[in-house]
C-alpha cells in the first residue's frame, strides 16, 4: 500500500523558516500608535480627524494582529500534526528526490522500489535502469501514468537472467504523445525516526541523512 503525500507547507511548513525577523504584536502596534500621535500632532485645526476614521484605523489594526495570531497558531497545529504522522512513519519506506536504487534479497526474492513525479499526465512513462558504469541494463515500460507522484518496483530481472544485488541508478522519461514531460526520479529510503524543530519536522532517513517531512511524496 501506498500513499501520496501533498506538498503542503507552512512556508514550508517543514522546509526552513523565513531569516526576516518576526514582526510582534507589540511592534505593530507601537507603530500605529506613534503613527496615529504624529497624524493627531500635524491634523489641520479647520479640518481634524474624524472619530470615525480613528475608530475604523484602530479595527483594522486588530483585524491585521488577529490575522498574524491565527497564523501563528495554524502553523504550530500543523507542526505538532506532521510530528504525530512523522512517528508512525518509523521502519516505513518513503520516497524523496533521487535516483539510486538498492536492489536487496529478501525471502530469496530480489525487489528494488523506486518512483517519480509528473508534473502533467503522460501517455508513456520509462524507467531506464543503470549500473555503476552508467550501462543500461533494463528498461521498464510503465505505460500511461496520471500527474504526482507514482512508484515503480524493480525485480531484478533482465532480458536474461537476474541482475545481482547491490547499488543502482534510474533515469525517467516521460511522453505525452510527443511532446517530454517534466518528471522529478524520487529515490526509496527507509524511515528511521524523526525529531520536531523549530525549522519543523525532521525525518532521520537510512542512507540519507536528515530531510525535512514536506521532501516525501509518497509513503510505501
């Protein structure tokens, strides 16, 4: 079973955090404040402010920091709800952008999981796989695949014979009629476990190192 990740972020949500300092309710308001005195300070004696436009200057500053609070909330509940999938996620497979293949025996069986990202339907989609050499060594013939992400497994088997276990790279292409479809090679790696930052959560992933929850695409 597999299942799609979208890429949803809190911009991103998982990827790094914005280096521009974060402006507090505390600024925003001592700003519109000093505004709002130097408005008072310079108006026209013949003309002064209305009541009404100070009152509807005041609702809009509280509409903008009830906007800025709701963010901040949203992406905090976005954050603590990716960390609660993140941990059943442990021992799982995923796919993230790459092009290596691992083909590995297990139960006496050969099986190497790989996949890719479309960014438009295709009528054709090929997977040409590679050795450490850059040789083709087999070419598998997905047929018409839909847009996203979609995951492919290899068994090892050749035009004769079966290829031996070890390391791999793949190359996709991909047609709608004849015109290339962009397409991003997403690699399997294995969930080993995750942690919550403050740049959000982070997967720990075997062979790979550390990649962020919003770089799956896909869980296997």
């Amino acid at each position: 079973m597999t299942t799609a990740v979208n890429s949803v972020s809190s911009n991103s949500t998982f990827s790094a955090s914005s280096s521009k300092p974060a402006i507090g309710k505390d600024t925003t308001e001592d700003r519109f404040l000093k505004l709002l005195i130097a408005q008072i300070k310079n108006q026209d004696p013949l003309n002064p402010l209305d009541n009404a436009q100070v009152t509807s200057q005041m609702a809009q500053i509280n509409t903008v920091q009830g906007i800025s609070q709701l963010n901040t909330s949203m992406a905090a509940m976005l954050t603590q709800f990716q960390g609660a999938q993140a941990i059943s996620l442990s021992g799982r497979q995923v796919l993230v952008e790459g092009n290596k293949l691992t083909l590995a025996k297990t139960a006496d069986v050969l099986g190497s999981k790989g996949g890719y990202a479309l960014s438009a339907d295709a009528d054709r989609v090929t997977v040409d796989i590679k050795d450490d050499k850059g040789n083709v060594v087999k070419q598998l013939a997905l047929g018409a695949q839909t847009a996203g992400a979609n995951a492919f497994n290899w068994t090892g088997a050749l035009e004769t014979g079966l290829a031996v276990a070890g390391k791999y790279t793949f190359e996709v292409k991909a047609y709608s009629g004849t015109t290339s479809v962009p397409v991003t090679a997403l690699q399997a790696a294995r969930v080993e476990g995750s942690t919550i930052t403050s740049q959000g959560v982070r997967l720990t992933l075997e062979g790979l190192g550390a990649r962020y929850y919003s770089d799956v695409h896909m869980v296997l």
